[in-house]
C-alpha cells in the first residue's frame, strides 16, 4: 500500500476514467475537424487538379493549331512577294488618300479654333471695357459721395482725390 500511495500521479478509476474520456474526445475533434477542413482542401485541391488538366488539354490543342498555322504560313511565304507588292501598292494609295482628308480635316478645325479664338477675344474686350466702365463710375461714386459730404474748395477737392486715388491704388488703373 505504501508503494501505491507514494506515487506521484495516482491511478485510481476516475483518473483512467478522465484519460480515456479525454482520450475519446480527443479522436472525435480530430474525426470531426477531418470531415470539416479536410474535405474542403481536398475539394480545392481537385478542382485545381482538374484545372491544371483542362489547362494541358487546352495548350495542347493551342499546339496543334500552331503546327497547321506554321503549314500554312509555309505554303503563303512562296507567293508573297507578289502579295506584298499589291498591299504596298494598296497602302501607297490609302495613305495618300488619308493624309489629303488628314490635311483638309486640320485645316478645317484650325480655321474653327481661329474664329472661335476671335471671339472670345472679342468677348474678353467688352468685358475688360464693361469692367473699366463700372471701375470708373465706382470711382465716380466715391468722388461724389466725399465731395458732396465735405464743403468744396479747391484744396479740399484736390485733397479729397488724391485720397481717393490712394485708397482705390495705382494697380486697379494699370490693370
């Protein structure tokens, strides 16, 4: 009795009970992880096999058509001198047709971009004149108000347009 009882871990029923049932609960997550994760990577991995041979099947078939491609283009080589002479002749003609609708559809939209450019031109000016226009009755304005607001002589008129004239700035004129 004393050798069972000295024992660091002791084996009675509900410890070999606990083993086992840990044991058993053990088994049954790794059946039930199996059914989960496993079957999905094996359905993926399938599907990729199945991808991969559909992919070989395909270049393959690429293949096949390339060596009758490479047939044909041998037969078409013997005879295409005198083919490219009429596609170079073809071409000459084409590109001269092209290059003459090139030369009038260019001139064409020049001459819209160049009356178009003059009038906006035009616009612009009556509308740097209708701004100069209500520049100078704005100054007009603050002349009069400060005129008829003060006594008139001629040392206040002259004093009260220079003040005028530095309050508004020489840029507003210049510009």
């Amino acid at each position: 009795m004393y050798l069972i009882e000295s024992w660091i871990i002791n084996f009675d029923a509900q410890m070999l009970a606990q083993t086992l049932f840990h044991g058993i609960s053990v088994l049954l997550l790794f059946y039930i992880l199996s059914k989960l994760l496993l079957n999905p990577v094996r359905e993926l991995l399938q599907k990729r096999k199945d991808g991969i041979a559909k992919e070989y099947s395909f270049i393959k078939d690429e293949k096949k058509k390339a060596t009758e491609l490479e047939k044909e283009y041998k037969e078409k080589l013997a005879n295409i001198n005198k083919e490219a002479d009429e596609i170079l002749d073809n071409a000459r003609k084409k590109a001269l047709l092209k290059e003459s609708e090139i030369i009038k559809s260019a001139d064409d939209e020049a001459a819209r971009l160049i009356s178009r450019a003059n009038l906006e031109i035009e616009r612009e000016k009556e509308k740097a004149k209708d701004e100069i226009k209500n520049e100078i009755i704005e100054v007009a304005k603050i002349l009069a108000s400060k005129f008829v607001a003060s006594s008139i002589d001629k040392s206040t008129s002259d004093k009260l347009l220079d003040e005028t004239l530095e309050s508004i700035g020489e840029e507003t004129w210049l510009s």
